[in-house]
C-alpha cells in the first residue's frame, strides 16, 4: 500500500510506502531570512509531515542537506544539531546546489522508518 501525504500538482510532500517514509525536499515557507531561521522552519516542518506519516525524527535515516552557498554549513549546522535526535543521527549528505529561487539557502530531504 502506498500512502501520499498533500499530493499537489507534480509531488506530494510525504509518500508512505513498505515501511518507509520518503519526504520531498522541504523549503522555507517564509524565505526571507537567514539561512538558521530558514533551517528552523524546514526542521519544523519535517517534523510535522513526519508526524502525519505515523514517524518522527527518531526514525530518520538518511538526510540529505542542499546549501545554496557552503558558506552557510555552519549555521545550518548549529540549527541541526539542537533539533536532531540525539541517540537517532542518521546518515548525512551535505551538498552545495543551486535551489529553486535564489530566496531558498537550503532544503532539505528525508526518509525515515513509518
């Protein structure tokens, strides 16, 4: 059974499949701010889609971190690294891409365990 959460038109924000939950790349919804605020709104958010797939943070496997500029590792760092499960890490990639619109510094992907 697959399972989309808030289909739209080309992608829906969470797809729930054989155990897994595969988020697609989350963005700021307010980007007009820095790249630590922005980091905290995406968090939230996966958070939240993650809560509606029946998992959480702790069930994170594999993340992966696009940075418009590598500059701002650090500060997306700071932000993940008070938000992240301190006992689940999961597996991490960090990569410099150009995203969207230039107003979006970072997005981030995830799948978890349902």
């Amino acid at each position: 059974m697959i399972t989309r959460i808030e289909p739209g038109k080309r992608m829906s924000q969470a797809v729930v499949a054989n155990g897994f939950v595969f988020l697609a790349g989350q963005v700021a919804a307010h980007p007009a701010c820095g790249v630590d605020e922005q980091t905290r709104q995406i968090l939230a958010e996966i958070d939240r889609l993650l809560e509606r797939a029946g998992s959480s943070k702790a069930k994170i496997l594999s993340a992966t971190v696009y940075l418009a500029d590598m500059a701002n590792f650090a500060a997306m760092n700071s932000v993940w690294d008070a938000w992240v499960h301190p006992e689940a890490k999961p597996a991490r990639a960090t990569v410099e891409a150009r995203l969207a619109t230039p107003d979006y510094k970072v997005e981030i992907q995830i799948i978890a365990l349902a």
